[in-house]
C-alpha cells in the first residue's frame, strides 16, 4: 500500500502540523483503535510516525524518516514552549 493511493497532500501538511485536529477528524471517520486513542492524548507527532511505520515503511521510507523527525522535534518542541510559558505566570 503506498501513502500517496491513499492520501494526499494536504493530508500530510495536515498530519505535519496539525496532528490532534487531523488524528481526531480522521479517527471518527476510520477508527483507529485504542493506539490511536491513546496517542491523540498523550503523544499524537510520536503515533502519527509509528503508524506511518507500521503501513507505509516499505513503499515509503523517506516519509518515515521525516515522520519521525517531527515526531522527536514536535514533541520536544511542546514541551519547551509549554513549560516556557507555564514559567512566566
């Protein structure tokens, strides 16, 4: 199964930047299961690049990759910006 049969651009912009919003819309509409959940709650960059994992690293590796490169720095990135700003009140 390739990525883009199934999705397409402005899924991935979407996914990229947006991925509570996107996993939400897309989770009601296809479920997908209790990792979904639970991923939306707590670490939805990290589950989005774990499912592009599982479904799509053989036909596309190079999406993977950048997956997890937003995964590991959108995460951290929160973090800082949350923790910045929960400092200054």
């Amino acid at each position: 199964m390739d990525f883009w049969q199934i999705h397409g651009l402005i899924f991935l912009i979407a996914i990229a930047f947006f991925p509570r919003i996107t996993m939400l819309v897309m989770g009601t509409v296809c479920s997908f299961g209790l990792l979904g959940w639970l991923g939306w709650i707590f670490a939805p960059h990290l589950t989005v690049a774990i499912l592009a994992t599982m479904f799509y690293w053989h036909t596309n590796p190079i999406l993977c990759i950048i997956a997890w490169m937003f995964a590991l720095g959108g995460t951290s990135g929160e973090t800082k910006v949350t923790s910045r700003t929960l400092s200054r009140r």
